[in-house]
C-alpha cells in the first residue's frame, strides 16, 4: 500500500483541535464522556508528504520543527530544513565563527540520521533582515524544494530573529506560488502552514494540530542529540523540553508521542455546506 492511500486522519478527544496521524493501523482514539466534540478532517491530505522546516536558526529547525520532518522522510515523502542562519552567537564561550561551523556540521549529521536535506542561508545570527533578498531567496528554495507543508517560526517570539524568520516566510510563500512572479523555477503553491511549538515563541500560541510522531520520535530525538547544546550546554536542557513535550503532546491527542502545531489564519477558516 503506498504511504498516502494508507494515511490516515483521526478524529482527536477532546477541543477543537485536529489530529492527524500517517500511521496505516487505526487509533483507539475515543471522545471522552462530556468532552466537547472535535474537529476532523474528515478524510485524506497529502500535505505531510513533502515538508519542509523553516527555522531562524538550525536547533530551532531541528527541535521544534523537525518531527514533522521525519514523519514525512518515515512515510516515504520529501523533507527539508532550511535555517536562515547558523545560529553561530548561540554559545557563550565558543567563538561564532568556530560555533557556525559546528552547527552546520550538527545540523548536516542530524538530517541524514532522518533522511532529509539541511539547507542553509548565511544571514547573521541575531541580525536576520526582513528584506526582499531574503524573502525571494525562501520563495527559490520553495519553488526548488516544493513543499506542500511549511512549519516554521510563529511570530509571539521574544527573539527578533524568529519574528523576522515568521514575516521572510509569509511573504516567501506568497512570492513563490504567484506565477506572475518570474524566478528560475516555475511558481509553486504551498498548502499548508503551521506554526511550531517553540519554548521561545510561546506568546499567543495555541495548538490547534496534533501530529502523531510516535514512529519517528526516538529516530528525531537521537537526531538531536547531534547539537552542541542539546543537552543544555548553552543553558537550556533542549532534551529534556522536546522530549517530555512530545509525551505531554501524545497524552492530549492520544497518540503514544506527538508534536502541536498552530494553523496559520486562513487554514483555521471551514466552509461548511449546508443541504
Ligand atoms: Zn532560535
């Protein structure tokens, strides 16, 4: 059976939220007595078949985006992870130049430990711009890359590089499915965009997505652990945050581990057809 017509969309117990699962054997997923209904997507999307990471910084890439990633690399699909810079002043006592050069390093070794590409762009850490080279340089490795699913920053971030990465992307997307708009590679149109659950972006962030991770949760955890800070080294203990959140996400959906996602705006709107 191929990996999209074994896909399957279950209904999740309890708020408004989605949860979405690539697993072929079903859940035992149950609404819990008095809990409000649930929404469901009520069928198959292919989205999570090609997905690509857009991060500030390559941890965050690789720690709050890319789960996800792996789920699509898992299910036999296309995944990428693409840092705007190297995150190279993250360390307070290794120099950035020598820094950069490890997180590229990390960030190289953890993609093939789950079978997706790491891509760079070298704007400097802390100084990202929001400008129109940055965001046409996101819209050609969109129209390259081809995602249908887009996870990146979301903007209640006290760290102006994840802000500046949240506006590159919008306009980026926007940029890259315009045929009208003239690059190398022909217009692409993206149909998906979540925002990830990132420690650092939490101000305003509300999960309304739960994707089941557990297949590939140990795989990306073990990819991780590649990172020069992912054991707290910098001063945040990453691995015990995203390992522990990915149980507490798998309790709130009822899938054994899974990740939260934030739909942008316009993917929360339904259309419901009345007879
Ligand atoms: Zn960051």
């Amino acid at each position: 059976m191929s990996p999209t017509t074994r896909r399957s969309f279950l209904a999740l117990a309890g708020g408004s939220a989605v949860a979405l699962s690539m697993n072929p054997e079903p859940s035992n997923a149950k609404q819990l007595p008095g809990q409000p209904p649930s929404k469901n997507s009520g069928g198959q999307d292919k989205s999570f078949s090609n997905v690509m990471a857009i991060a500030a910084h390559p941890g965050d890439a690789f720690f709050a985006m890319g789960a996800p990633v792996a789920v699509a690399r898992h299910f036999g699909g296309q995944g990428s992870l693409l840092s705007l810079s190297l995150g190279e002043k993250g360390s307070p006592t290794i120099p950035a130049e020598q820094y950069g050069a490890s997180q590229r390093e990390a960030a190289q070794k953890a993609a093939a430990l789950i079978g997706a590409k790491a891509l760079f762009l070298q704007y400097p850490d802390g100084e990202i711009p929001i400008n129109e080279e940055a965001k046409f340089a996101v819209c050609d490795l969109i129209r390259q890359y081809k995602p249908l699913t887009i996870v990146t920053h979301w903007k209640g971030s006290w760290h102006k590089d994840h802000r500046a990465c949240y506006d590159i992307v919008e306009d980026a997307i926007f940029y890259a499915g315009l045929p009208g708009i003239v690059r190398k590679e022909p217009a692409h149109g993206v149909r998906k965009l979540f925002y990830a659950d990132n420690w650092e972006d939490a101000t305003g962030f509300t999960a309304d997505t739960y994707l089941d991770i557990t297949a590939v949760c140990d795989g990306w955890l073990n990819a991780c652990s590649a990172f020069p800070m992912w054991h707290g080294e910098t001063g945040f203990r990453y691995n015990d945050y995203y390992g522990s959140l990915a149980v507490e996400r798998g309790c709130l959906s009822n899938f054994k581990r899974a990740v939260a996602l934030m739909s942008s705006a316009e993917q929360r709107v339904q259309h419901i057809r009345t007879p």
